[in-house]
C-alpha cells in the first residue's frame, strides 16, 4: 500500500495482522525522510547563500538527491513485497 500506512490511511491505524512496534518503525523512517530532506535543503541553502566552492556545492545537492532516491528504492521495496534483494539494495544504499 505503499507510500500509504494502510489502504486509505497514511498513518498507521489499529490492525491485527500488523504489530504496533512495526507501525510505528515504518512511520518514524517515513518521518525521519522528511526530516533528513529539510536538513540537505536547509544545506543546499546555506552553502548557495555562502558561495562556496562549486565542488561543495555539488556535494551539497547529493544529499538531497541521494535521499529522495533511497525513498523511492524504499517504496520499491515496500511495492514488491519485501523481497531479499530489494531489502539488501536498500539497506546497501544507507
């Protein structure tokens, strides 16, 4: 159901099948992406604001990119049912 908790929800909801402690680790990761994003930004920002090196610059946009690409190889993973190579890249990638 990803980028959704359950069908029609984004957040987790009360589920049998589905432990609360892993509901509540798949919601956190998903958070802390956002988190993580705003940080890159917030450097993207502050090291355009301070004309630094173009290299730096360079390095700067990477976090952004590598962290919207790790969550769209997450979501793959999540969409082909967890597969062990799918998991393995994503945990490689990290």
């Amino acid at each position: 159901t990803w980028p959704q908790c359950f069908p029609g929800s984004f957040t987790p909801v009360p589920h049998a099948e589905v432990a609360g402690i892993h509901q509540a680790v798949e919601f956190g990761n998903r958070m802390l992406t956002f988190l993580v994003v705003l940080t890159a930004a917030a450097a993207v920002l502050a090291v355009t604001r301070a004309r630094r090196r173009r290299e730096v610059l360079f390095y700067a946009w990477l976090m952004p990119a590598s962290t919207v690409a790790q969550a769209v190889i997450g979501g793959i993973t999540v969409l082909t049912g967890l597969l062990w190579w799918t998991v393995a890249i994503h945990l490689l990638v990290s």
